[in-house]
C-alpha cells in the first residue's frame, strides 16, 4: 500500500491522541474531527500503545473498509480501556503514553512461501477462530515465515500446525506503520509522526 501523507498521519494521530484523553477521563466519545476532514476509507487499522517503552495496549479491525478517522477514534479508546490484557490506562499514564497506528491495506490470499517477514501481517482463519499478527511484530521478534504462521495460529487459539492442515485460510496484508515521537515535537507541543522502530504484538 502506498504510505500515507505527512498531513494526514499527523491528522490521525491528533485524533488518537485526543481519542486517548477523552475514553481515559471518562468523558463522553465527542466528535473530534470534522465530517469532511478525512473520507479516507481503509480495510483496517491497528492502535497500539505504549507506555516506558513496553506495550500498554492494542487493538484493532480488520476486514470491511471504514472511514479511518472514527476507525481510529474507536480503535484508541478500546486499546486504552478494553484490551483484556491490560488494566485501563488511568490518567496518570496518559503523558508517558505513545501511539502508534498500524494502517492496513486489504487482505489477499498468500501461499507460505510468498510471506515476508517485515513486510506482510498475517490472518489465520479456520472454524470461526481467527489471529492476526502485524508486520512488525515477526520483524522485531525475527521469526521465519514458519515461525510466523505458527503464532498467528496460536494466536487464533488453534494449534501451532494448524496451517499445514485442511480448511486453514491464509491472508496477508501490508501496513503503513507510524507513531508520535516526542523528541521531534514542534514548537506548539504537538506530536510528529515517524517511522516506529520498537514493535509490539497486536490483538
């Protein structure tokens, strides 16, 4: 998929930011942008949040392309509240918070072999149980393709060969991966987007 926009990543993360503060502080889900701000429509996107540099927090959908804006919107406040991993973020946590935003593009059908590590998420699909995994996370672990399969399997709650057998479905996707970075705010205080080089797993 084609990167996107400078303009239109800093836009996304001003409304995760935002997302972020409200769903935290318990304030009711305001409608932070503007309706003709951003028609975008994306197959998915991921939320992930950080916090001292560990995981605090991701969710995401894939599937039916949405406007991306309230894809994000809804995505950071379930990151931040209903990850069954994690506690809620409180507010406290909310200035040590990093966001970073996993756009999807479509799923297509991909044979074992064809899968890249680095470039390519992974769906596993068998019997109404289904795992995803995001690009980064098989680059930061450096598993091999194999490896990769078999996590995502797991992670659909199927056994780790369970994409050898029958009735497996396999689909990729590539993401455009990017997040806040504090050390290159600017001026005013707001977050600029770059390129994230520490990765984390993704629900």
């Amino acid at each position: 998929m084609s990167p996107l926009p400078s303009s239109q990543k800093q836009f996304l993360l001003e409304i995760a930011r935002r997302s972020l503060t409200q769903a935290v502080h318990g304030s009711p889900s305001a409608d932070i942008f503007s309706p003709g701000g951003d028609s975008a429509l994306s197959p998915g996107a991921f939320v992930t949040l950080h916090r001292q540099g560990r995981l605090r927090g991701c969710i995401g959908q894939i599937g039916v392309p949405q406007p991306l804006a309230p894809l994000i919107a809804y995505c950071t406040r379930a990151a931040a509240m209903d990850d069954p991993r994690f506690r809620p973020v409180e507010p406290h946590e909310v200035p040590e918070i990093e966001i970073e935003l996993s756009i999807l593009s479509a799923l297509e059908a991909i044979s074992p072999e064809r899968i890249e590590i680095g470039k390519h998420g992974l769906m596993v699909t068998r019997d109404g149980k289904r795992g995803v995994l995001l690009p980064q996370v098989a680059a930061q672990y450096r598993w091999s393709a194999f490896r990769f399969l078999e996590e995502t399997c797991l992670k659909a709650g199927l056994d780790r060969a369970a994409w050898r057998g029958n009735g497996i479905c396999i689909e990729a996707f590539t993401a455009d991966v990017f997040s806040e970075s504090r050390r290159s705010a600017d001026a005013s205080g707001a977050p600029q987007p770059h390129t994230e080089s520490s990765y984390s797993s993704s629900t």
